[in-house]
C-alpha cells in the first residue's frame, strides 16, 4: 500500500468534527487502496441497491445497532 499524506484541519480543540482535505489524485489512491474500484465491491454496491429498493433496509442510529442484531 503507497503511502499517503492527508490534511485534516479541526477547527475547534478536542471536537468531534474535523476537516480532510484531498486532491482528486489523493482520494483516487485512497478509495483504491481501501478496495472500492474492486469487482467485488462493485457487485456488493448493486446487491445493497437492490435491497435497498426492495424495502429490505433498516435504519441505524449508530453502528452500535449493528451488536443488538
């Protein structure tokens, strides 16, 4: 995995929000690296969509929803 440099910018001490800055090249190399331009991934997003219309959703308030199921 290369190597990238990452801006992020909180603007208010000990927030829970923060700014990321990234060039389009940056964000490229970074969504590749997480494995989002994969075959897989892809097949995973239009098996979500179709779920999605079906109704087959739920909605989460926090990911610690995710444990209860």
């Amino acid at each position: 995995m290369a190597q990238l440099d990452i801006k992020i910018i909180s603007r208010i001490p000990h927030s829970q929000k923060m700014l990321i800055e990234l060039d389009a090249e940056k964000f490229e190399r970074l969504v590749a690296n997480f494995g989002f331009f994969s075959p897989e991934f892809l097949k995973s997003l239009k098996r979500a969509e179709k779920d999605f219309r079906a109704g087959r959703v739920s909605k989460l308030k926090s990911l610690k929803d995710l444990r209860k199921k």
